[in-house]
C-alpha cells in the first residue's frame, strides 16, 4: 500500500513540474547557445540617442549609495520612478529609467581630479 503511495505521489509530482523543466531547459538553451540562433533573429540592440547633455553640479560624498545618488539624480531631472542603476561613483554611473514606451538613459561622468588641476 506505501509502495502504491510513493508512486502515485511520485508520478504526480512529475505531471506538475514537467513544463516548468523543459521552460527553464529551453531557455538555457537559448541563453547558453545565443550565437547559434542569432541566425534567426538577427535584429541589433537598440541604439540609443542622445536628447541632451547638461552639466550637473550637486557632488556626492564618495562612499554613497549608488541607488542614493541615482534617486537624487532622477528628482532633479523630474524624472522619478523605476529606475536601474548600474556603474561605480568614481567611474561612470549609468541609470536606466524604465518606462513602456519611452525608457531613458542618464550617465553621470564625474570629474577626474586631473581635469580640475
């Protein structure tokens, strides 16, 4: 009767997580063999334009929180909502404001120490 049991169990489980394997098979598939079925879709990524450069002036401490900065940075540029930031303070901070229709890229390039001497 257990043995009954387990097996019964055991293939259920199987019925329910089968298309939920072969999804997340697929698509490490198409992940891992991306060259390969780029033949098919052949389209680039998506360019994006430039719409306008602005100095911006506020300064931020050098141990700041890039999420920090880039929520500042969105206020003073109108522009809050969901957003992703990616990018180190000393370097480049690159924000992604994501929008359906129309999602904007804003990149803080702070000023090198030689720049200002």
């Amino acid at each position: 009767m257990i043995s009954k049991t387990i097996r019964r169990v055991h293939m259920y489980m199987a019925l329910f997580l089968v298309p939920w394997v072969l999804m997340y098979a697929l698509s490490t598939m198409a992940m891992n063999h991306r060259p390969f079925l780029q033949k098919w879709y052949s389209h680039q990524p998506v360019r994006w334009e430039l719409e306008r450069e602005i100095p911006y002036t506020a300064t931020f401490s050098n141990d700041a929180e890039r999420w920090l900065v880039a929520e500042q940075i969105l206020s003073d540029l109108k522009l809050e909502g969901s957003y992703r930031a990616q990018g180190r303070l000393d370097h480049q901070l690159t924000i992604v404001r994501n929008h359906a229709i129309t999602p904007q890229r804003i990149n803080l390039h702070p000023r090198s120490t030689d720049a200002q001497n």
